[in-house]
C-alpha cells in the first residue's frame, strides 16, 4: 500500500446517484489520515473501501452543504465507539459551527475520543503535521467555503556518487543527514535538493485567487468539476467550475496529476470529462474519479 495516496469515498454532486456516492474523501499521508467532506453514507464507503475509523487523524469540511457535511455525524459516532487511540482534530468554516455542533451531537452517544475543534476563519496555515503544513484558502460559492493544500517542507536527497566520492557509506549517511557535517564534507556536498510534495483539496467554488494559490505546483490537485463547458452559465450562476475550467486551472499551476470528481447528476458519460480537459490543454496525468477508486500520489521528481 502506498505511504501517499488518495482514497475516493464518493464523487456525486447535491446527490447520490446508483453509482456515484455523495462526496467523501481520505488522503494518506505516511502515518496519518485525512478526511475530506464526508458526506452522507460516507461511513458504509470507508468499511467498502478499507479505510477504518483508526486510519483519521484529521478531518477536513471546505463547507456545510449535505453533501459535504451530513456524514460527519456518524464518522464522528465511529471513531468514539472504535475508541480510536488517538486525537482527531477538524477543521472547518468558522461561519458553520452552529452546524458542526448539530453534526456532532445529532443523537446521544459515549464520547471517547477526544475531538479537538479548529475552525477557520482567514486565509492561512491551519495546522502543522509531522510532515506536512495544512493550509486554507477562501474559495467562492454561495455559502463560506475553504480549500485545503498539505505542503510539505523541502529536504534533501542523497546522491549515492557523491556519497562514494567522499567515502561515507553505512552509519555514517545516517550521521550526516541528522547533523548536516561528517568531518569537513557537509551535507549540501553529498545530497541535491528534493521538493516537498504538495497536495490541493478545492471543492465548491467558482474560478477565484483562492483556487488558484491552492492549486500552484502541485503534485496532485483534487478539484471539483461539477459540470461540463456547455454548461458553464449554470455553473457560474451556481458557484461551480467546469471540466474546462479546472483543467485550465491544473495547466496554469503546474500541477502534474489532476483528479476531477464532484459530478452532476445530469451527465451520464465521466469519460467526457476527460475529454474537456484535455482539450483544455492540460497535459498531465489525469483521473475522472471514480467511487472507491485509489489514486497514489505521483513519485518526487
């Protein structure tokens, strides 16, 4: 199983459909989770997924619509009664704590599991993991909403030549990665830099700044594209984007692997998605999402 990788609990827009599932997503991240906008049935989707309540560490609402949100309350039952050993923290629209708090207490149940609230208010670093920074941008759609991005810091990668060309091999590539020098060689004669990977979550949104920072070179970028081109007025007018659109999004950022989900109901054929998007001139790697679907981030440059 890949240490990075994106699990695709639902993809369906306002409603679910035979096959798609209202949203619902989790991202992997070498030991922790990610839960992104669980909506409704998005626990049945974990248990067809093979995701456990043990696997969130963190989850992450861009807004309060049902279709992101109705779900939170029985993941939130789960996790208590699964008495997950560990602190789950969410974040959210600070504008929607009223109905966060409803979520939350919708019925009576043993509480567990600490849950530590961290609403979202501006624009900025929400949290800090213990490889990664999660950030939040404010997105535009007729309610409050917020993308997400995970960063994480740049290193350095060691250059096995330039290991051997100064002689330091076994214990010592471990000494001088923790303490940057071994003896007169430093760090920076043996190793190159290495990016940090970066990851955007942008859903309910027309085109705004928010989604553009979020997007900017990113490995993967998770966006919503809810309706096709033709249909960019009702798009617009509804606070969504277009296959074209996040395409052109994804092309102008840099981002090497784009995954479209967040579909109407009104179309039939996901591989036109696709379609649009390449004609949008985005030439990366490309996923039209589908439900329980697993998408590995792409390997560092």
């Amino acid at each position: 199983m890949s240490a990075r990788e994106f699990v695709v609990l639902g993809t369906a827009s306002q409603v679910p459909t035979r096959h798609r599932n209202h949203n619902g997503y989790l991202l992997r991240w070498d030991g922790e989770g990610i839960l992104f906008d669980p909506g409704e049935g998005t626990q049945r989707q974990m248990l067809r997924a093979g995701v456990a309540a043990h696997d969130i560490n963190r989850i992450c609402i861009t807004h309060f619509h049902g279709d992101h949100s109705l779900g939170l309350a029985g993941v939130i039952q789960r996790i208590n009664l699964d008495q997950v050993p560990h602190p789950v923290a969410a974040h959210y629209p600070a504008s929607g704590q009223k109905f966060f708090d409803r979520l939350r207490y919708a019925t009576a149940y043993r509480e567990t599991v600490p849950i530590t609230e961290e609403p979202v208010a501006v624009d900025g670093t929400v949290a800090h993991g213990a490889s990664y920074v999660l950030e939040a941008r404010l997105l535009s759609h007729p309610v409050e909403s917020f993308g997400y991005r995970i960063t994480e810091p740049d290193g350095r990668r060691m250059v096995p030549e330039l290991l051997a060309r100064h002689g330091i091999k076994g214990p010592d590539v471990g000494r001088i990665q923790r303490d940057g020098r071994l003896g007169e060689v430093t760090l920076e004669e043996v190793s190159e830099p290495r990016p940090g990977q970066r990851f955007a979550f942008v859903m309910d949104t027309r085109l705004c700044t928010g989604v553009d920072e979020l997007a900017e070179g990113c490995d993967m970028l998770v966006i919503e594209s809810t309706f096709l081109d033709e249909d960019e007025r009702l798009a617009t007018d509804h606070g969504h984007l277009t296959a074209g659109q996040a395409a052109r999004v994804a092309r102008d950022a840099g981002v090497r692997h784009l995954v479209l989900t967040h579909f109407s109901q009104r179309y039939t054929d996901p591989a036109e998605f696709e379609r649009q998007a390449r004609a949008a001139g985005f030439e990366g790697e490309l996923t039209v999402a589908a439900d329980l679907m697993r998408v590995p981030l792409p390997k560092r440059g």
